[in-house]
C-alpha cells in the first residue's frame, strides 16, 4: 500500500482558489462564515506556507493546510491567519506549518492574537515550544490572547521537556 505524499512550501497564486474553496475555518474565521479576506498579496510577498497532498493512487493534488504571516522590516513575524480542511482544526498540521516557518526564517520573535474562546486555537500555539502568553486584549466583540514566540523561550522549554519536564509520582 502506497502512502500519499505531502510537501510544505510557499503558496504560489493558484493555490488562493484551492483555499477558498476547501478551508473554511480558519484563525481569522472560526465560525467558517464566507470569506473576504484576499490571500493574493501574501502569496506575492512569500508570506504564505501551504501543506499539498499527492494522492498517487488518485493522481490528484490538494491544499490541506495553510499559514500565513507578515514580515516587519525588523524580521519579526506576525501570524494573521491559518486552517485546515475539515470541520476542526488539525493541530497537527497546523503546529508543522508554524514549526516550518520558525525554521526557515529564523525570524527573532512571532505573535499571533487568538480569540479567548476559541479554545482549539489557543491550544496550537500552547502546544509549540516557545509560544507563551503575553497578555489579553479586548477588540469588539471578543478577548483575543496574545501569544508570543522567541528563540530563547523555545531553548528554555526544549530544555526543561529534555530535563524530565514529565515527572512521575511514587505511589
């Protein structure tokens, strides 16, 4: 039995259409409301990640996973919006896709705001070494959480998970 491939790259422009139409939540749009949000600029700036799937057997391809994110002058990251297919978000593929862009540019800090109650999203970003809370903010009609990212908040935790950050009780 063949495994479908996937890759992560950068968006190029036909995948906005593919998007639009299979991703409907997202970070920006967790009720999956109709989109207004254009995806063209990201995609022309490189500011956009994409998982494709490669169903060998199908001899099809598709878009499961986006991220997309601004770059400021500084090189710090700002995360905008990000989703995958399916009803719920796979956090799975989302916190690849974050990783990814960590790696590839190295960038000296990232932010996102996540929605307080959306309490799916938040624990993407809980669950990726590095990411920690720096605050709330109040944008009509929600709390969003403000979670932020550095190289030395991801050593540290790296480091205690590596320590025996998982300890056992004795009976």
């Amino acid at each position: 039995m063949q495994e479908a491939g996937y890759q992560l790259r950068l968006a190029v422009p036909s995948d906005v259409d593919t998007i639009r139409r299979d991703i409907r939540i997202t970070l920006a749009n967790p009720e999956g409301r109709a989109q207004r949000k254009r995806y063209e600029d990201a995609v022309q700036r490189n500011e956009m990640l994409v998982v494709a799937h490669y169903d060998p057997r199908e001899h099809t391809s598709g878009i499961t996973g986006f991220l997309e994110w601004h770059t400021k002058v500084d090189g710090v990251i700002t995360i905008r919006d990000a989703g995958t297919t399916g009803d719920e978000p796979h956090l799975g593929t989302l916190r690849q896709l974050i990783r990814e862009l960590l790696h590839m540019f190295e960038p000296p800090a990232a932010s996102v705001k996540v929605r307080a109650d959306q309490t799916v999203w938040n624990a993407v970003f809980q669950q990726v070494p590095g990411f920690l809370p720096e605050g709330r903010e109040y944008s009509r009609p929600y709390w969003r959480n403000i979670w932020e990212w550095t190289p030395e908040n991801e050593r540290l935790a790296l480091r205690s998970t590596a320590s025996g950050g998982i300890r056992r009780r004795r009976p």
